[in-house]
C-alpha cells in the first residue's frame, strides 16, 4: 500500500477510530503510536486535523547562545514544501518544566498563511482566544501567558512529544481526544479500515441505541462483530505489500 493516503477521507474520521483501524492491520503494538494525555487540544470543538509533521526543537528559560543559528525558523516553514502534504508544525519544548509559551497568534497566522494545518507542542500554548478566531488546531501542555526568551535551536530532526518520537513527515491525526501517528504504510488503507470498523461496530450499537436489545441478542452481537472484524483483518493484510509489513 504506497500510495498516498487521502487526507480528507482521513479527516471524516475522528482519532478514536483511527486508532481502531490502525490496530486492526496488527503492525505495531495497540499501546503505541498516541500520544499521552498532557499533550491536549486547545481547541477540543475543532474538526479532526490530518497532516505531515515538520519538526523543530525550542527553548524560553535563557536567551539564545551567541553562535545559535537565527535562520531556523525561515528553514522550518520552507520545509513545509518538502512534505508530501500540509504541514502540522511540531514543536519539542526542551525546557522542562516550560519557561514560557511556545506559540501565540502571530506564529499560528504565519505557518497557517504558508500551509500548515495544526500545531502540537510538548510546553504551553498562549493568546488562545486570537489563535481561536483562526481556526488553526493547536495542542499543548497547558497555558502560559509569557513567551520568556523564546528561540528556536533546531528543526528537520527527530522530537519527543508525548512519549512519541516524531520524525519528519510522519503523519499526523488529531482531535479533541487527542493525536496518533498513521503508519505511512497502512495509510492509504486507513479509511476504508475505519468505515468497515464503524459499520461493524454497528451491529452491536444499533440495537442498544434503539432500546431493543436483550442480554442474550446482546451477546449474540458482540460475537458478530468480533467475527467480521477477524475477516476484516484477514482482508487488510492481503492489501498491504509483505516487504512493507516486515518494514
């Protein structure tokens, strides 16, 4: 599976069912791939985002060494070329605790204006009512009104947010329960994974929600479903190539 995903039938499903779809081609771990509960949208009534990570690495605690290199930012935003997709901009806080907010409004308006389609940082997040009015998806770890001595070091490298690595041009799926990583590749299968999933799913929420169900047609559902999705993982296995299962 080496085509490019469609990152707007990606973005009609939310990151739940990502992570659903994603366990189902079985190739890495259910407990990875996610990230933890600080990183935490700042804008949870946002539509999914769904994008190709560019990386970068920042620090606010101390003015910036004398030989540190002051065209990374210019770098960071020409790499959004580079991406087979739009840009999510994420950003490794090195300072820990954070010294001061990573972003605000002017940097959110700046990388929306060249491409970019989200933000995540592993320290704070500011000027949320004016990053809001933009309709720019942002995560963070919590709020901070100060910007300290803000700088960036490094960018195109790997970043730990989250307990992930994340790694240039990794791709990106966030929401208001929070973001996970698509194996590049699974990705072009991911959405037809998620509509089987839900319609699965289905068989056993339906009932439920239409207040017809008893124990029994319960349980007699719930092994319908887990039988249709042994079938699906059967199916998406044979749509993805050997060499890039074993990659």
């Amino acid at each position: 599976m080496s085509a490019l995903p469609d990152l707007t039938e990606l973005q009609q499903f939310d990151t739940p069912t990502i992570c659903n779809a994603i366990e189902l081609f079985e190739v890495r771990p259910r407990t990875a791939g996610y990230m933890q509960r600080e990183i935490a949208a700042c804008f949870p009534e946002l539509p999914p985002m769904v994008g190709y990570a560019a990386t970068a690495t920042f620090r606010s605690s101390a003015p910036p060494a004398a030989d540190i290199d002051p065209g990374v930012s210019a770098r960071l935003i020409s790499s959004f070329a580079e991406l087979p997709g739009p840009a999510i901009v994420v950003f490794q806080d090195l300072d820990d605790p954070p010294a001061g907010a990573t972003f605000g409004d002017g940097m959110c308006l700046t990388y929306k204006t060249f491409g970019a389609v989200g933000l995540i940082t592993s320290g704070a997040a500011r000027d949320i009512d004016n990053v809001r009015l933009l309709d720019f998806p942002c995560f963070s770890h919590g709020i901070m009104c100060g910007h300290g001595y803000c700088h960036f070091e490094e960018t195109g490298i790997p970043v730990e947010v989250g307990g992930l690595t994340i790694r240039p041009g990794d791709l990106l799926h966030g929401d208001c329960n929070g973001v996970v990583t698509i194996p590049r590749e699974i990705a072009a299968a991911v959405p037809y994974a998620c509509a089987e999933y839900l319609k699965y799913e289905a068989i056993v929420l339906d009932p439920l929600r239409e207040g017809r169900a008893n124990l029994e047609h319960h349980q007699e559902t719930i092994r319908e479903m887990l039988a249709r999705l042994v079938e699906l993982k059967r199916e998406l296995k044979t749509m993805i190539a050997p060499s890039e299962m074993d990659s």
